[in-house]
C-alpha cells in the first residue's frame, strides 16, 4: 500500500509542478543522474540542516533560524509539510492542516498560508528546499494509516499546484520507517461458522483497539460443522472484509470448508485490506495437492508470504517467496497439542527465521481452558504458544500457554536482511537450484534429470559422538572405546584437531576398523578451508569434505557431492557449522537417498538460550528421515527420524504409538532426541535398524507439491551428481 501511494503522489506532484514552472529550476540531475547539478550544469555540494516542521514555530521564530542556519553556511534544509510527530498537523497559530484533521484531500487555507509564508521566507535566503509531503512513518495513529492511492492522488495535485512556482523545491518522498504492528489471535475454534466469524469480527474489534495494523488468525479459523454451506462462508467472510475495513486493519485469516472434489474439508487462506479488498488467497497444497503455488503479497507496502501449517514442510511454500523479497513470514495452523515440545519450544519457527533473516509469525489456535478440548476428542486439544520471532532467532513476543490471547509485537522490518536466504541462493553450488525453484514457482518449466535414490541393504547402524578436542591421545582411546561399544562411525567435532594428527587418526581407524568423521583445518592451494575428513575402517580417506556455508578465514565450500560416503553401504553426508541452517542441503541429500547425517560443530556456548537454540536447528537437520549425529564441543545429540511416517500417522488417526526404540524426547512431527550429552569429554552412543532406503521423496514431497517435482529432482542431481 505504501509504494503505491508513494508512486502515486510522486505521479501527481512530478506532472504538476513541472507543469506549472516554465523556466528550469535553480538544480537539476546531472545527466548522469547520480548527483545535482546548478545552472551551469556545476556539481551542488549540499550542505543541509534538518529543521523539518517549521510551522510548528511563530514567524519570529522561522526568521530566527533561517538566519541562522544562512549564518553559518547552509545551502539546503530539509523539511516537513505536515507534522509527523502528532496528529493532526497544527502550526504554531493552530490551524489544522485539513478539515476532517486526517482528510488530506481537505486543505485548510489558513494553514497552508502559513506554510507558503515559510516557504517565502527560506527562498528569501537563497535556501534550496527538500521537502516531505507526508511523512508516512508507521505505528499507532501516524500518517500512514490515514491515507489511500486515490487521497495521496487529490493531495499529491493539490501541492503540485500550490508550490509550483517555487524553483527552488524538491519533494521528497519518505518516511517509511519499515514498522510494522502485528496482533496474532489466538483463538478456540468454535462448532459453527457463525459461532467463528463473531469471535473473529470480536478479534478484530480487539486488536484494532490495542493500536494493531495486522490481525492473523489461525487455520481453519473460520470453520464450522455447516461449512458445507457456500453461502455461510461467504456471508462470513464478507463480515470480517467489513470488519478489516470498520477498523482499518489488514487482516490474514485462515479457513476450512467442504469439499465436493475432496469429499471432505479443506484449508484455504485469505488477506484483507484496510479497505475491505481481498488482497491474497491460496489453498492448502497438504489438502488441494494441485493449488497455485503462494507467491509474495503487500501489507503497507512491506513484502510478505503466508503459509498453512504442514505446508510448512514444502521448501517451495515456505521459502521461495523468501527469495521472491518477502521479510516477513507468516504460518497459520491449528496444530495438534504434541506438536508443542517443551524441550525444543519453537523449533520450527526459530530456525525459519535464522536461515532466512526474516521475521516470523506463527499463529496457532489455542483452547478456551488450559488442556482441555472443546469437544469429546482429544486430538481436538491444540497447544497455542502463538509467537512472533525477529530475525535473529529472538521471540519478540509469544503466548506461553494454550489458552486465548492477543499476542502483539511492533516489527522493525528493516532487521529482516534476508541475508542468509541470500547467501543460500547466491552460493554457486546452489544458485541453479534456487533460479529452478523461482522459474517452477512462477509457473515456468525446468529440465530435471530422472531420479533413481540410493539403496542399500538393512542393517543395525551404531553412530557416536566423541566430545573431544585438542588431544589426540584421548581422540585415540575414544574409538578404542568406541570399537568396544561396536560403533559403526564415530564423529569428533569441527576443527576438532590440526592436519597433523591426520595419520595417527588414520591409524587408530584403521586398528579399531571403525568409520572416522573429523573436523580439521585444511590448507590447500585455494586458502583456507574448514574441512570434515571421513576416514574409512581400512583408514582410507573416503572424502574430504569443505564446508559450503564457510565464511572469513575460510574458503567457502564447492563441492556437495563431497558430503558423500557410506557406512555398512548405508548412504551417509557430512556438514560443518554454519551449514546447520542451510537446510536444503540434509534435504535434498535425503531426496537423494541418503539414510545417515553427520554434523560437525564447534560451538562453545553453553547457556541454556545457547542450548536450547542448538537443539531447535538440529531438530530441524535431522527432521529429513534420517538417523543423525551432531558432535559439538558441548552438548552433542543424536537423533532418529526414520520412523517418522508411522508416528506422524499413528499421531492423526489417533493410534498408539508406534515402537521407536528408546529416546531422551519423543517428537512424532519432528525428529526424536535419542540422546544428549552435557559439557565436558564424553562419549554418546545409539543404534537404529536402518531400511533398504530412505523413504522421505516423493512422500513428503512431490505427492503434496507435485509442482516442484523437477525442483527436487535438479536439488538431488546438484548434491550428488552420480
């Protein structure tokens, strides 16, 4: 909404007052457009105080200043039209700016005299004038809120043709401050679609009094057991559009309703303007596996992508819209009360924001009494904790329970960098995948290569994570003791030790006929690069692995398909650090078939945010069906995905849960923690029966999003080239 109305000002304004000034005015851009130039085509060195709102101050004040800033050698001031520090605008004699206070296509004459006064008097001086029309800022009650492209339109002639003879004036189109005030309602799901709508409308009412400009609620948020009836839901929907216009909010709204196609209840999603319009609407692809893929929508000018609850598991949903400019991410769910794990918190949404540098809504549906369902089934007990969280990992603001609330957070979007988003996509390695899943997205076609994913036999497959570094001698005496306990592959951390303990390593995997994964430094013709090793039972280096995501002192990576080696035949990858977040890379070498994962790190913090941050990335690692280990200098893990189909099913028909082997936290939506180490040296072990394959593509994948089927088949053929 912003940019439309800033280029439609900048429209108005431009025609006008060009129109309006016959003679060329005191500057102009140079030709090459990169600075100002005055008459005679000189380079203007602007030397400029910022008064701004000038008006606000008696004449005798006005004068006062502009002498003094002439005094002191000042060529340009910057300054306001309106005031934006309060509304409405009233100068020093107190006279409002417009009549209605807020109506911009409403002048009053007495204000803008005094304004044309100043503007006479700051001419007077030889000043040149930069001048915002309207400072749009953002927040409670600023200007922004106020104005539509057909007010910024009246307005934006109505100054094109008032200062037209002013040639010493430039406007300047600014103060988007990139704040954004979010209220996430969460909401117990009534039986009917009345019983929704009025508690929506009610939210609405709610937020738009606590100074909100963005109402989410959650999926299937207006649903009811008549939702079979078109009519209901439309008159429903048509409701809360009123409602998102009465209190001039935006709106995001999540919906459920029958389907004759589906012969049951499909989600869907919409947005609502301030002004009553649907902006945005797309269809669960969990429900409706052929919908139009969701693309980037507006709020207040500010790119923004949505998606519903298990959606979130399509890369495409969640993240291609990231790379399309949205900062902030919204999810609409109603999710079952074991998918809030209380040792991870929120491990979805944490390393969302991380791995895209963008802020992060969650709005999920809560219960009207703490633990207790609505109806007689208690897979209709949900688990709320609704949260805002920045892009640096932070929860800006959340509910801590399951209950109903309006969590509300103001968004300084600016923060939302997308950085790493970024660095994911521009790295070469993967910036082909990244163009393919844009150009899918967008509709168009992609050549992919025919997938054929690993295969191995099954077998039991013991993993370790030694928590050593810096001592080779008790490196050696932890595979001895690894070999003891019939380890498979033991894994030491990154930068675990210097290349010159790379023979006696060899050695020692070599005596124990054990798989040894380490991180080291290694220096090569290209720099430096921060390595995993992978030595096999023989001591043979299977590969050697450099670090993608590597930043200064280290050469970035340029290989993925140097993750790969196998343990007993086992399809296994390795990763390093940083490489934690991006990951696309543990998914598509699941795509690809690999069955194992292996992370190295070396991150020494060991407060319990630290902790509890580790566990929320490495959740979401090793969430790909596979069996993984994370070996870091404190607080090693690891985990068992392998059965997640089963757990997931046997969670949403309501079965018992089915046998997983022993586990530190149960997690049937997202990898289980098998087992967690604390600080200090010490050595964790666990066992799995490992399948002929690994069973993640096309089940979690191309069945749901059928779209990107090509996406997932170019990312596997990326990692592992064979």
């Amino acid at each position: 909404m912003k940019r439309i109305i800033q280029l439609v000002s900048l429209w108005a304004l431009a025609a006008v007052t060009l129109r309006g000034a016959e003679t060329a005015p005191q500057l102009r851009i140079s030709d090459n457009r990169r600075y100002l130039v005055d008459q005679r085509g000189q380079p203007f060195f602007l030397l400029a105080d910022t008064p701004w709102f000038l008006q606000k101050l008696s004449l005798e004040d006005v004068r006062r200043i502009l002498d003094d800033r002439k005094a002191k050698g000042f060529n340009t001031l910057f300054l306001e039209i309106l005031d934006d520090s309060r509304l409405p605008s009233r100068d020093a004699y107190g006279n409002i700016g417009f009549n209605p206070g807020l109506d911009i296509t409403r002048p009053v004459e007495a204000y803008w005299r005094y304004a044309d006064t100043v503007m006479e008097e700051a001419t007077k001086r030889g000043f040149f004038i930069i001048m915002s029309e309207l400072w749009y800022g953002a927040g409670k009650g600023l200007w922004m809120h106020h104005v539509t492209p057909e007010s910024a339109r009246t307005y934006g002639h109505f100054l094109g043709k008032r200062f037209a003879r002013f040639k010493n004036l430039m406007w300047m189109h600014c103060g988007d401050r990139k704040r954004l005030q979010v209220g996430v309602v969460q909401m117990a799901l009534g039986q009917t679609i009345a019983d929704n709508r009025d508690r929506i409308v009610s939210g609405i009412a709610q937020a738009g009094a606590r100074g909100v400009r963005v109402v989410v609620f959650p999926e299937g948020a207006l649903r009811g057991k008549d939702g079979d009836k078109p009519a209901l839901v439309d008159e429903a929907v048509a409701a809360i559009r009123r409602a998102a216009r009465d209190h001039r909010v935006h709106v995001l709204c999540g919906g459920a309703s029958y389907s004759p196609r589906a012969k049951r209840d499909v989600c869907w999603m919409f947005v609502v303007g301030p002004d009553g319009r649907e902006v945005f609407r797309y269809d669960k692809l969990y429900d409706k596996h052929d919908a139009k893929m969701p693309g980037v929508f507006r709020i207040d000018g500010i790119p923004c992508s949505t998606m519903i609850c298990a959606d979130r598991w399509l890369r495409g949903v969640e993240e291609i819209p990231i790379q399309q400019g949205a900062q902030v991410s919204f999810e609409l769910s109603c999710n079952f009360a074991s998918e809030w794990v209380t040792p991870f918190e929120w491990y979805w949404y944490v390393p969302r924001a991380l791995r895209n540098n963008v802020w992060v809504i969650f709005a999920n549906a809560g219960n009207k009494v703490s633990g207790v369902s609505d109806t007689s089934d208690p897979r209709d007990l949900r688990h709320g904790h609704s949260a805002i969280i920045a892009p640096d990992g932070r929860i800006a603001a959340a509910a801590r329970n399951d209950t109903e609330t309006i969590v509300v957070a103001d968004l300084d979007v600016s923060q939302a960098t997308r950085g790493e988003a970024l660095a994911r996509a521009a790295h070469p390695a993967l910036r082909s995948f990244w163009e393919a899943g844009l150009k899918l997205q967008s509709g168009q076609a992609v050549e992919a290569p025919d997938l054929t994913p690993l295969k191995s036999a099954e077998t039991e497959i013991t993993l370790a994570a030694a928590q050593v570094t810096e001592n080779l001698s008790e490196m050696e005496a932890m595979i001895g003791v690894a070999h003891a306990k019939s380890v498979d592959l033991i894994v030491f951390p990154e930068r675990a030790i210097s290349e010159t303990a790379f023979r006696r390593l060899q050695a020692a995997a070599r005596e124990h006929r054990i798989t040894v994964v380490v991180g080291m430094e290694h220096r090569g013709e290209g720099g430096r690069s921060n390595s995993a090793f992978v030595l096999g039972p023989d001591g043979s280096v299977l590969t050697r692995y450099d670090q993608l995501s590597a930043t200064s002192p280290f050469q970035p990576g340029a290989n993925p398909a140097a993750m790969w080696f196998r343990v007993k035949g086992v399809p296994a990858v390795v990763t390093v650090g940083r490489d934690a977040l991006w990951t696309e890379l543990a998914e598509l070498a699941a795509v690809a078939g690999a069955q194992i994962h292996v992370h190295l790190d070396h991150d020494q913090a060991s407060s319990p945010d630290a902790n509890l941050r580790r566990l929320q990335v490495w959740s979401n690692l090793a969430s790909f069906q596979t069996f993984s280990v994370m070996a870091n200098v404190v607080g090693s893990t690891i985990w068992d995905d392998l059965g997640d189909l089963e757990e997931r099913r046997a969670e949403v028909r309501g079965l018992p849960q089915p046998k997983s082997g022993p586990v530190e936290v149960y997690s049937p939506f997202s990898a289980n923690l098998v087992v967690h180490a604390g600080a200090g040296p010490q050595l964790i072990t666990a066992t799995r029966h490992v399948g002929s394959r690994n069973q993640y593509h096309p089940r979690r994948t191309s069945n749901f999003n059928p779209q990107m089927d090509a996406w997932y088949r170019l990312g596997a053929a990326i990692i592992d080239p064979k």
